[in-house]
C-alpha cells in the first residue's frame, strides 16, 4: 500500500491505530523516492561547534531541547534529564527519572516537566529535585508545555490537562474526540501569555483560555480528505509557533499557515504537508514538506519567497531561523545551513550519524539539535 510505505518512511511519523497495531500493512519497503544526494559546494557560512554532550538515545520516541532562563534542558527515552550552561555547554545538573520516558522537555527555568512511560507526568525544579508527579489517561508522545503557572500535556487519547506548575494539582481538562488514524507523533503545545495554543490530530488548532481551559477559537488548519482512513490523516504537525501577536501551524496532508491569535481569523494558508512542524521568525515562515522541499513564505502575505529542492526526501526536521539563516537536519544527523532570503545553500555540519527528528532551538546565540542517537549539540555562526 504506497500511502502506508510512504508514511512509514517519513520519520518520525510511523501511522499507527489501535485495531492495526503489528499488521503486516506497516512493513519496512525501501523508499520509493531515494533521498538527494549531498552535492559539494563552496561555505559561505562559518559554522562552529560550541560544545556538545551525550545524553542518551530517543528510541522510537521524539525528544526536543528547551531554552529557558539561560538553560538548555533535554532529555533521553531512559529516564536521563539535563540542564546546561546555554553558552558555554557547563552541565548544571544531570538526574534520572525514575521510570524511561516518552516525551520532553518542557521548561520555563523553575519547572522541569516531561512525561514517563504509561502516562506518567514528572515535574521537577529548576535544580533537578521531583517536585510532583501525576497520571495521564494514556500516552503522552508530545513535550509537555510550561508557562504562567502550567504544566500542559495532551495524551495519545486526546485530553489536554493542565496541572499547577508548582502543586501538580489539576487545573482543567479538555477532551476531543480521536480520529480513527492518527501519526504516532503528536502534535505540541504552546503557551504563550493567556492563550494555549494545541494542535490537534484532525489537522485543527486550538485556542484555550490559560486560567479555565474554556475554547477561545478553535479552526482547522489541514481538513481530513480522501477515500480511505489513511488518504484522511491530516494530523497538526509540530508545535504552533507564535509570532507578534499571530500564531502559524502545518498539518499533515493538509495546509500552513498563520491566524490572528486572538480571534483565529486566517491571515492566509497555503497547501502544503508536513510531518515535522514549522519555523518562523519576524519575516518568513519555513516548512519541509514530506518530499523534502523547503519553502519560505512572506510570514505577514504567506506569498512564496523561495523554495528549494536540493534536499529531497532526505526525512528533514522542522526547520529554525538563525541569524542570516535557516537551518535544518537529516536523516544521516547533518545539519543544513540555507539562506532565509533565497535558499542557497551556504554551510553544513555532521554530528553523530544518526537522524534528527526532534526541531531545533535557539539558545542565545547558538542554535541547538538533539539526535536520535543522543548527541547534543549547539553551533554558533558567523
């Protein structure tokens, strides 16, 4: 079944539902489209390693780094949790959870969360001690949120609590209803003043008052088509990314694009698939699709600046803004260095071999990549 092949390859996007698990239909064919091959080409970027560290592997799970307060806070699928030095790499502490884990991490500086195996939320404080710990109703796949006083989960049955960031008591929950077909990546969660931004299998974002939880607007942003379950995936990929005042997302067979925070009303969206997620700064909006074509929209017009093809089905994560430009990582653990204004290609580095699949984040002035293989690792340009 091509549809089902395809997904399987998309990393970190294995399809999965209930009724379906280890059927035959998931088998590993090799790609239908070989990944581009890496052409030699002259730096017009200097890029250095700032430091790195090993922290553990992802397994089959995504793992993203999170920036707060100086820090950079990460974690591994067996229970290893970090904080580091933003700038120089110092590790501040290193801890392990009492349990393996499944996502993170989440943090504002004072709240370390992320989620243990069978749904287990563990939080802790800035100086790594367990300050609580509470259970889902299922699978947490996605890093929790934190900010203005939460801790925000949603689990694989589609609740989204939230929890006080300092007692772990429950704040309110929200339920939505699973699509039959979901990816097995789930879509993130972003806090971002008095709003919680979630995306949402189904391809719909939503927008929910921090202190009740009610809905503040909720729209779709990729709409569930075709024939069968799997041409209807249209999951939200990634975390929606907030920009002055406006809030962008990309679904899964489906569109991006960017809404008015407050009222949710479309500044404009364009079709485009993407399993992995978005970047965006004050003037573009990046996204790879799932062929491995990167594009920069106009971040106000959504009017295409560039897109470039040099990359092709080489599994790239979502993609970061950083300083003249964007960056983005592969399958093979390298990491693209694109111009924001063209897409010309004007560095790359290697790390470990393995892929990244966790999105990247600024750190001050450095730009940091988790690998599956669980290597940290932050680079400065110039």
């Amino acid at each position: 079944m091509r549809i089902a092949v395809k997904l399987a390859y998309v990393a970190a996007a294995v399809v999965t539902m209930a009724a379906l698990a280890g059927c035959s239909m998931f088998h590993k064919d090799p790609p239908k489209n070989p990944p581009a091959t890496l052409t030699e080409f002259k730096p017009t970027l200097t890029v250095h390693k700032a430091w790195s560290m090993s922290i553990g592997s992802s397994d089959d799970f995504s793992f993203s780094p999170a920036y707060a307060e100086g820090s950079v806070f990460a974690a591994a699928a067996d229970g290893t949790i970090v904080r580091l030095a933003a700038g120089s790499g110092k590790l501040q502490w290193r801890i392990r959870a009492e349990m393996p884990l499944t996502a993170g991490v989440g943090s504002d500086g004072s709240t370390v969360a992320v989620a243990g195996e069978k749904g287990i939320v563990l939080a802790y404080d800035g100086e790594g001690k367990l300050r609580w710990k509470a259970q889902s109703t299922s699978e947490i796949l996605s890093a929790p949120a934190v900010g203005s006083g939460l801790v925000v989960v949603r689990s694989a049955d589609d609740k989204i609590v939230a929890y006080d960031a300092e007692s772990g008591s429950k704040r309110w929950t929200v339920v939505r209803t699973v699509p039959a077909l979901t990816l097995r990546t789930t879509p993130g969660i972003t806090i971002d003043r008095q709003t919680v931004f979630v995306g949402l299998p189904g391809g719909h974002l939503l927008a929910l008052f921090v202190n009740s939880g009610a809905a503040r607007w909720e729209l779709a942003v990729g709409e569930p088509r075709g024939a069968t379950e799997l041409e209807r995936v249209a999951d939200l990929s990634g975390a929606p990314t907030v920009i002055n005042g406006d809030v962008c997302a990309v679904s899964f067979q489906g569109r991006i694009g960017c809404f008015d925070g407050g009222s949710g009303n479309p500044l404009w969206t364009k079709n485009l698939s993407s399993s992995v997620g978005l970047g965006a700064d004050e003037r573009f909006v990046f996204a790879a699709d799932e062929h491995g074509v990167l594009s920069a929209y106009a971040r106000e017009s959504g009017s295409n600046a560039w897109t470039s093809k040099v990359l092709g089905y080489r599994n790239l994560s979502a993609p970061a803004s950083f300083g003249r430009a964007v960056a983005v990582g592969d399958y093979q653990g390298y990491v693209h260095f694109l111009s924001r204004e063209d897409g010309a290609m004007l560095a790359r580095v290697a790390t470990d071999g393995s892929a990244i699949v966790a999105a990247p984040v600024v750190a001050g002035d450095d730009l940091v990549f988790q690998t599956r293989g669980g290597t940290l690792a932050a680079y400065t340009a110039e």
